[in-house]
C-alpha cells in the first residue's frame, strides 16, 4: 500500500528526535493525554508504548484524539501565522510604504517578534523584506521604461544617490543598466507536503522546490548565473496561476498544468523533462523507459541525472520515475513526498476534471 507507514522503531526515532523529513508522513496520538500531534512537536516526548502512529490527520482524528494546541497538527506547513497576516496585507496593499517599529506595533505586532519570525523563516529580518520588495517593483517599472527619478521617489527614496546605491547593491550594476537585470519574484506557496518555494520571470515559471530540500541553495545559484537574473520577493501573474493550479492538484481536481515555463537547462536536459512531462498522470516509468521515450537508451545515467537537476517540481514530474523493480529511487523533495504524490495521483486517476 502506497500510505503504509515505515517500521515503528523508524517512526519513534523521528518523533524523539523531532525530525522534520517525516512531516507529512505520520502523526501520533498520544494514548496517556488523547492528543495528537505533528512528529516535530516540541511537547515532552511520551514513551514507545504510549503512542499510535498514522499516515493521516484524519485517519488520527477519527480514532478520537484531538489536535495539539501546540503543535497544530490541522494546519498547513508553512501557513503564515495569524498574528501577522493583517499586517502582511497591509503591507501588499502599499508595497512602497516605509514601515518604523511604532507602525508595526499600532498594528498589533511586536516588531522583536515579526523580526524573530522573518529571520527564522526567510533569513532576513522584515525590514530587509520590505527593501527587497520595494527595489523588485521599482526594477520592474524601470523595464517598463519609466524614469529612473520618479520610480526612486515614488518608492520611498529620499535621493536618487541613495536609490541607486541601493540598485548596485541589488543587481550588481549602475542603476541605469539595471533595467536589463532579469528579474525572478521569489514567494512561497504553502501544499499539503509542506511549503515550497516558486520563482517566476516575465516568461514564466522556472523554479518550484520544497524550502527543505538539501540542493536548494546550489539550484537557486544557477538559475541566477544562467539567467543572469536577481531575486527579488514578490509574486507575478505566473505565481499567482501556478498557485492555483497547485490547489486544484493537491484537491485532485488537476492532472496537467498549463501555466507556462521558463526552463533553464541544457539542450539535453530539456528533452528530458519534456520527456518526464510526457509521462501520464496515475502512471510511472523506468529511467530505462525514460531513455528510450526521448530516443537515447543508452544514456540511463544521463537522464538519471537530468530528472535529479529538475528544478520545478511536480510541474515537471519526476516523481512518476521509479527503479527498473517499481521500488521509490531518489527524489529531491524526500521519498515521502514522492509516495505521497503517487498515491495521491493513484487515487485521482479515474477522474479528471481540468487538463
């Protein structure tokens, strides 16, 4: 069965040592308390025979224990936290509105606090945020061909010495040739499997990873060296259809994606994910199968090796690659995950209702 859970002595280790790789694998009930909690719960650890391990919230839930207050096990991974979603709105409603720590706090924030939760979450504090984001959107109006004076003004800027330092800093280049700087809007989009982080350009999206995935920081170096590109936090149109479409998967109500793709990948490596997106939905292959598809059999490894560089995941599903035996090889997102996009593809595959 494609939700059966590992070994019991396997599933206790990661609950002792609150290993996050098995979020979305298993939750435990507590029998001595009836609660039931994430595996990275920071509740003092119960003993082995305390404890009834499953693969669902819900299957947990209908056993009859009741969510951990502290580790809330009903929520999303990567959910923004309720304390600060009114002011992150506000904050997208004036992206060039410059925050101090008063405003924050008449919002009912503590500015320490939201710092705390920035630099845990994105590595950054939240005024770093907020500069990033206003210098994405004073790029993006400066490739639309607006003047360099007013975009500076209009966001924030006091001089326009100070808004161009400010541009070298972030492209690397005077501010009058930043204009030609491409530009990759980096958010987060939270799924069931935890959350993930997508990059757009103008031309679509060209990066969708899990944020704990081991490669992250090497893929997110080379789609900029290739690209020639700068990160900057933001959403594009892309974000937002790719977001949606992501919903509508994770609900089975989705077997194909539409929303376009900028690939950044060699010549071969882009026969092979196109390759990998011709795979049907509710179905695997071999990587030997997968060679021979895009007409090179004898180029196993390579293709091994270009599914493992695949850096938009589940759009370009190398999920649906298994060994030669049918066994789960590799995945950059975890085994888990890439069991439970099986399964969840498994389930769906008799009903398809967007394409």
């Amino acid at each position: 069965m494609l939700n059966e859970l590992p070994p019991t002595d396997e599933l206790y280790r990661a609950l002792v040592g609150r290993d996050a790789s098995y979020e979305g694998i298993f939750v435990v009930g507590v029998t001595s308390t009836g609660i039931l909690c994430r595996p990275t719960c920071p509740a003092r650890k119960p003993l082995p025979q305390n404890v009834e391990y499953f693969p669902t919230v819900r299957e947990g839930l209908m056993a009859g224990y009741r969510p951990c207050k502290r580790c809330h096990p009903l929520r999303p991974l990567g959910v923004t936290p309720d304390w600060m979603a009114g002011l992150l709105d506000e904050v997208e409603s004036d992206p060039s509105r410059r925050w101090k720590d008063a405003d924050i706090r008449a919002a009912g924030v503590d500015p320490a606090r939201l710092r705390r939760w920035f630099k845990a979450h994105h590595d950054m504090t939240f005024q770093g945020y907020l500069r990033l984001r206003r210098l994405g959107m004073a790029l993006g109006r400066m490739q639309a061909g607006e003047p360099e004076a007013k975009v500076a003004y209009e966001h924030g800027y006091e001089s326009l010495s100070g808004f161009r330092d400010a541009m070298q800093k972030l492209t690397g280049r005077p501010s009058g040739a930043s204009g030609d700087v491409t530009l990759i809007h980096l958010s987060r989009i939270v799924t069931p499997l935890g959350p993930m982080l997508a990059g757009a350009t103008e031309h679509g999206v060209c990066l969708l990873e899990f944020v704990d995935r081991r490669m992250l920081e090497t893929q997110l170096g080379l789609v900029q060296r290739r690209l020639k590109a700068q990160f900057v936090p933001g959403r594009n149109g892309f974000t937002d259809t790719l977001e949606g479409q992501l919903t509508e998967y994770f609900d089975g109500k989705r077997s194909a994606f539409t929303v376009p793709l900028h690939l950044v990948g060699t010549p071969f490596q882009e026969q092979v994910w196109k390759g990998l997106r011709a795979i049907p939905y509710g179905e695997t292959r071999s990587y030997a199968a997968q060679a021979m598809s895009i007409g090179r059999p004898s180029a196993v490894r390579a293709v091994a090796r270009a599914n493992g560089d695949n850096r938009i995941s589940i759009i370009i599903p190398c999920h649906r690659v298994v060994g030669s035996d049918g066994s789960l090889t590799g995945y950059g997102g975890g085994l888990w995950r890439k069991r439970a996009l099986l399964a969840l593809e498994d389930a769906g595959s008799g009903v398809r209702t967007c394409v």
